[in-house]
C-alpha cells in the first residue's frame, strides 16, 4: 500500500501557485482576490473557512470574509453577491455551504457571476464541465483530479466507482472520471445510498471514490485488492481526548482496507488539504483570465 499524502501534494503544488501569483502581483500591482461569505457560525464552515482565507495568506493571496448572522435574508445575500459581482477587485467568491434552512442555495448559487464562481457551483460552470470546456471544477473534485496527476496515476481505462450522488462532490466527480482526459478515460459507476448490491457494485472498482458522508461505510469487503482508494470523508464525531474536541473520521474504514489498497488517501492529511488547493487554483486562474 502507497500513501496517496495530501500534505505532500498540497504543499509542493500551492509553491508553484505562490510563485504564479508573486508573478501575477508583480504584473499588474494587486494579489489574486479570493472573498468567502460565512453564514451563522456552523463549526465546521468556520474551520473551512478560516482554512481557506489562511492559505491565501500563505501563498500571497488577498483574502476577504463577509459574515452573516443566520437570520440574514436570501434578498441581503443576493444584493451583497451582486455587489460583489461588480467589484473588479474580486476575483472568486464562495457562499460556504450548507445555508441556513430559509435560504435557497441554488438561488444563491445562480446569483453569483459565473465568471468568478470558484466553487464551480453555477449551472454555466457544470455545463462547460459537461462539454469538457474550460470552465471552474468544483473544488474538491478537481483536488482529487490534482492528487492523482501529482502522484503519476494513469486512470484510462480503470473503472471508477463513485460512492455518493452530492451536487458538490460524486455528481461531478462522476463526470469528471469519465471525460476524455487523464484523470479521466474511465468507466464510471455512480451509486449511492438507494443503490442495491452496493457492497458488489464497489468490489468492481479499480478506483473507489468514497464520498457519502458516513464514518467508515466502506469497508474491507466491499474492497478489491490492489484498488486505488479515495477517501473524501470528513465526518466529525466529539472527542474528549483531543485538543480540539473532536475527532474525523473518513468514510472508509482505513485501518482495515489500507491493507488491500495500492494506494489510499488518509483522512485527515488527504482529500482536504487537496480541496483547498483546487479552490486557490481556481482563483488564481480567474485573475488570470485564463478561463473567461
Ligand atoms: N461546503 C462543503 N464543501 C463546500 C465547498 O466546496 N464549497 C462551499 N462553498 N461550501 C462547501
């Protein structure tokens, strides 16, 4: 078994991002603009979050946080994202995900310009994904596709198992694995929690990308050996013996498929780390100009 290590990755591709955009501030005299609005203070948005606006420090971004209290309106968002839209000195925007329950988050989502939707969220940005145009990839899917390029794996061919349908990770994903690109070239299944015979449907799959949300819910025989294990997984559970208080948890049972794995990401210190450096891609590719 290989460690599929997001540190590793995400540290040697955010040098190469830093020294881009030491070029790009050297050009045109302003940083690459990254603006997160934060809704209610949900523990781990706000750790997402501050993670977010952190590395854009780190590799020489500007960073900006709009917060919001939960009882804030959809139409105080939508003019605020609006505002947002029209300063240039704004190249992404993310709403952090999920909304309080009075909020649509596609209203949200279509509100903002597609031109600077670093999350990848807006239908223009899914649509151009589809045609394999350019266009933004959701953040933690093209992390994953970052992970497997840094690592030197040929997906062609392999068949690739995605677990869970979610519009920001196995829906893409999906997609993205079976485009004719590399990653990429792959048959792809889709399953997800009404899926019979998952366990059989799983055993198939070369890749296995485990993106259901539930601690440990791939286990060691539902795994093909020697398969590539992608664990996107970051479930929260209190803990009484850590400095933080909590404990994460992937959604594969680690200890026990680690053995049978060629390769396999740990959680925490693997997908993660990735999504981040999906999302500074992104917005370094927007001040660019590089897409639109
Ligand atoms: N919540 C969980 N993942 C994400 C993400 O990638 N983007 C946003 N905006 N919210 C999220």
């Amino acid at each position: 078994m290989q460690l599929l290590d997001g540190k590793f990755a995400s540290e040697k591709i955010k040098l190469e991002i830093a020294a881009e955009a030491a070029e790009f501030t050297a050009q045109t005299g302003r940083k690459p603009h990254l603006l997160a609005i934060l809704v209610g203070n949900d523990g781990g948005s706000e750790t997402y979050v501050a993670s977010k606006m952190k590395n854009c420090e780190k590799v020489g971004f500007e960073s900006s946080l709009v917060r919001y209290d939960t009882d804030v309106t959809e139409e105080e968002l939508i003019q605020k994202i609006r505002e947002i839209n029209a300063d240039a000195g704004v190249d992404g925007m993310i709403v952090q995900l999920p909304l309080p329950k009075h909020i649509d988050p596609e209203k949200i989502t279509d509100a903002i310009d597609y031109r600077k939707d670093v999350d990848g969220f807006h239908p223009v940005n899914l649509g151009r994904m589809m045609r394999n145009q350019p266009c933004f990839i959701p953040a933690t899917p093209y992390g994953i596709l970052l992970m497997l390029q840094a690592y030197g794996i040929d997906t062609t061919g392999k068949h690739c198992v995605v677990v869970g349908r979610s519009n920001i990770v196995g829906s893409p994903m999906s997609i993205l694995m079976a485009r004719n690109a590399n990653p990429g070239n792959c048959t792809v299944t889709l399953t997800h929690s009404k899926t019979t015979n998952l366990k059989e449907m799983v055993l198939q799959g070369d890749i296995v990308i485990a993106a259901i949300g539930r601690k440990n819910f791939v286990t060691a025989d539902m795994v093909k050996p020697g398969a590539i294990i992608i664990d996107v997984g970051i479930n929260r559970e209190t803990s009484e013996t850590t400095k933080s208080g909590y404990k994460l948890y992937g959604d594969v049972d680690f200890e026990n498929v680690a053995p049978l794995a060629s390769w396999i990401t740990p959680v925490p210190g693997g997908v993660g780390l990735m999504t981040i450096v999906g999302l500074l891609k992104n917005t370094l590719a927007s001040a660019k100009k590089e897409i639109y």
